[in-house]
C-alpha cells in the first residue's frame, strides 16, 4: 500500500485529487490533507508518506518552504500547481513530477 499526502490550500483541488487517487488506483491510501504548511507539516511527520501531492502558492507560504522546513529532505513529491513557471524550481528539488491544475486523470496516472 502506498500512503500519500495531499497538501494543497483548495479544497476542490483535494477533493479532485483523492477522487482520482481513489478511482484510478487500490493500493494508494490517502493518509491524510492539509490546507496550509503547518498543518502540511505535522501531517508529513505524523503520517510519514510515501508520496506527498503538494500545492506551491498556499497562504502561509509555499510548498518549497515545507520542504525546507523538513528534518529529512529525501521525500517523494508530486507539486500540484496552476502555475507553469515553478516547474524549473520544482525539479530542484527532486519532484518526481509536476501536475498542472486542474488534474487530468491521464496525467496523473504518468506521474505516479
């Protein structure tokens, strides 16, 4: 089973994406959402996922922030934005893929 995280200040676009994950895959569990990066935070630490979906633009700052605020830096991260000009910054850090928003279904199915 495949534990993720889906850290993401819209709450249509979280809703989208467990949709999805729920749809299209069995052996991903959905181990929890936030809506901002503290919340995203202790999320991270309490649930310790195998793949983090995470938003870029969020009102407490942004996804890279996070994951500068992280203790360990080897984290799997998927950034789910609506903006194409972080991708360069995205890969930077190790981003397994990045996801413009709104989700396609085809695209995300690539990414994972």
């Amino acid at each position: 089973m495949i534990k993720v995280a889906i850290i993401d200040d819209e709450q249509d676009s979280r809703e989208t994406l467990r949709l999805y994950l729920n749809e299209l895959y069995q052996d991903i569990e959905v181990a929890g959402e936030a809506d901002d990066l503290e919340t995203g935070l202790a999320l991270i630490k309490s649930t310790n996922p195998d793949l983090v979906f995470l938003d870029i633009n969020m009102p407490d700052g942004s996804g890279f922030d996070l994951l500068e605020r992280l203790p360990h830096k080897n984290i799997n991260v998927i950034f789910v934005t609506a903006y194409d000009q972080h991708a360069i910054r995205a890969f930077r850090y190790s981003a397994i893929d990045f996801l413009l928003k709104p989700v396609d279904p085809e695209m995300l199915v690539k990414a994972i």
